[in-house]
C-alpha cells in the first residue's frame, strides 16, 4: 500500500463531482450566478490550505465511508442540497469514472497526467476567480514536488493501492455501458487496441540475441490487436499537453446518465458486508477524519432558506425514490453520529468541525424537510 496514494484519490475524486455537478446544474437551468457559486465555494473549500497541508501528508487511506463522507460534506459546502439518493447516484458516478481511467492508464505515472486533467478543469471552471485561482496554482505544485520525482515503481505502488481500493465497485453506469466499455455485471471492458505506453515498442516483434549480446534473428506473430506507437509524452508541467484524454470532461456532450447496481452486488450480501463490519482500526481512522475535515472551512451563505436550492441527479423526483428504496442495505453509507464524550482533545476537534460544517442559521432555524434530507452531514459517522 502507498502512502501517498490519498491526495491523488481526492482530487480526481473530486474533479469527476465537479463535472456531473455542472452538468446537472445545467441540465436543470440554475441560474448562472447560483450555479457560479456553487462551484467556487466547493473549490474553494477543496483547496482549503489547512485541509491540503493535512491530505498531502504520507498515510494510507481509510474506509469507502469516511472517504464518502468527505464529499458528503464537500457536496454540501455551498448553498446547493443533494438527497440521499442523488448522493448516492453522484458517488458512484465519481468512483467509477475514475476506477475506469485508473485501469485504462497506459503506464502507471500516467495516473499523474489524469490528475493534471483534473486540475486543468478545476483551473478553467475559476479563471475568473483569482483568489481561488491561486490557491489551485498552490496545489499544482504541491503535486508537482510530490509526485514528479517518484520513480516507476513508486506510481505502479499507488496504482495498485488505487484498484485495491475500487476492486468491490462494479456500479453500472449508462454511458459506458452504452460505449460498450462496461459489461452488464459492472465489469470494465478493457481495449486490445490504441497506443502502447510511451517509451515501449508496439507488439509483434521477438528477438533474439547471442550470448555475446547481439541480435541473431527475429521472429514475428500476430498481436490481436491494433496498437501504435505513442508520439510524445504527456507534460507534468503547470502548463503544457497531457496528450491523454483519461480524466477530462465526458459530461461535456449533454446525455442522461444512470447508475445501477450489478446483479453480483445485489445477490452477495456476503460479499458486501465486508466492508462494513466492525473496523478494529475505526478509532484511528474515525481520528484521522475529524483532523482532515477539521481543516475545513466552508462558507456559509449570507441571506435565508430562499437562497438554497436542490439538485435532482435523476430524471424525476419518482425516480429518485425509487432509486433510494430500491439500493441495497450493504451497499447504503446511511447517517452517521459523531460521539467524542470521552476525550477532550477529540471534542476540541470535533467541535471545530461542528463549527466549520454548520449551516447557514436560516437553515438550522426550519424544520426538516424532503429537499433538505441529508443536510445534517455530521450525523454521517455513527456506523463506524
């Protein structure tokens, strides 16, 4: 397991639900100011410096459901509200879009190159915010000083970490299946085509060499496929060409997205449960949360409950519910309740979180209702 696996997880992680947010924030006609803000107020608390400082730190990563309720509450860092069900459905959409771009990476540093697409994206959605914008200059090179110098057994390390991470997740999405690079199990079709990694020689060639070292014949078979040699290597500049497509906007052609759960997922409760036992290690990671989120600051909205409004992931609010009912108990994150009564440091530092997450005082002043369930984010860690 690599120890420096956890920032690039978030920050792709985060880039995919910056894409579906704008796509949907498009698709249901918010208003262009509204919409603006939603975005730079997630950025802005995404490169929170106190919370970078704390992610680009070495450790291994934590459970789906501490990392889920990061964005959980990465989601809500602005006046826009997600239910349970669209929650759900943008989390999967996010996890798979990146599991998919983690697979198909030529060689495992083109894991960095995908992240610069990331970064790229979130750059242009604030070019005309400059004070955000600098804060995600600060971040490119951050990366840049982490990861430039690692050798290539380092990045197959944090690939590796990365599909360990994603192996159980087999959420069938609308587009790839529709692109026929996903089966009906949830299982990605990988290509026996394309450009080979950069730096090797496409296959179909065998030599042989003397035990003096030179080559005394070739020997020549049938690849399967269609390769070609790559052309150049992507930068790892600020600026400059990533050369791969893995990890830039799919949202960007308006097509309805759907989510689905694979029969497999379905029918092994088994299978599933695992992952949400008892951890023997939840302290820690429970620990390790509060100290990332409370890093956190996200902005509160000045005004009333008018100013908030609601983003529907599905086609309908039926379908919505439905798809809330219908999703299986094992593979549900439910609402989770904080309790630090014992320790005073813990409390400290989940009071600060309490601070930092509360919500604008128009919002705590109303009673509960259908478009703001889920708003209570902090109640999101009672299960482990």
């Amino acid at each position: 397991m690599s120890s420096r696996t956890l920032p690039l997880l978030f920050i792709n992680l985060g880039g995919e639900m910056l894409y579906i947010l704008d796509q949907r924030l498009r698709a249901q006609n918010i208003p262009a100011d509204k919409a603006r803000k939603v975005m730079n107020d997630i950025i802005t608390t995404m490169f929170n410096k106190k919370f970078l400082e704390e992610l680009f730190k070495p450790q291994e990563l934590y459970s789906k459901k501490a990392l889920r309720t990061v964005f959980d509450r990465l989601a809500h860092a602005s006046i826009m509200r997600l239910n349970q069900a669209s929650m759900d459905k943008l989390y999967d959409l996010m996890t798979m879009a990146f599991k998919y771009q983690v697979l198909l990476c030529p060689r495992p540093k083109d894991i960095l190159l995908v992240s610069f697409n990331h970064m790229d994206a979130i750059k242009e959605f604030v070019k005309d915010t400059p004070c955000i914008l600098s804060q995600v200059d600060e971040t490119y090179q951050q990366i840049i000083e982490m990861y430039t110098p690692l050798l290539s057994g380092e990045f197959q390390l944090i690939r590796q970490t990365l599909l360990i991470f994603f192996q159980d997740m087999h959420i069938r999405v609308s587009i790839f299946l529709k692109d026929k690079v996903q089966n009906s199990n949830g299982r990605f079709v990988l290509p026996t085509s394309g450009p080979v990694p950069y730096g090797t020689q496409t296959p179909g060639l065998i030599r042989m060499f003397s035990c003096n070292g030179e080559e005394s014949s070739r020997l020549q078979f049938n690849n399967g496929g269609n390769y070609a040699a790559a052309l150049c290597e992507g930068s790892c500049e600020l600026f400059g060409d990533r050369v791969t497509k893995l990890g830039t906007n799919m949202y960007s052609v308006c097509r309805p997205v759907e989510t689905h759960m694979s029969g497999t997922l379905k029918n092994s409760a088994q299978h599933t449960k695992v992952n949400t036992a008892p951890n023997p290690l939840a302290k820690e990671e429970l620990n390790l949360l509060a100290k990332l989120m409370g890093g956190l600051e996200v902005q509160k909205p000045p005004g009333n409950l008018d100013s908030n409004f609601r983003v529907n992931l599905f086609a309908t609010d039926e379908e919505e519910e439905e798809a809330l009912m219908s999703r299986p108990d094992e593979l549900s994150y439910g609402f989770i309740n904080i309790q630090a009564t014992k320790d005073q440091t813990a409390n400290a530092e989940l009071a600060k979180i309490m601070g930092e997450f509360s919500e604008p005082r128009a919002s705590r002043d109303q009673p509960p209702s259908a478009s703001s369930k889920g708003d209570d984010l902090l109640a999101m860690m009672d299960g482990l």
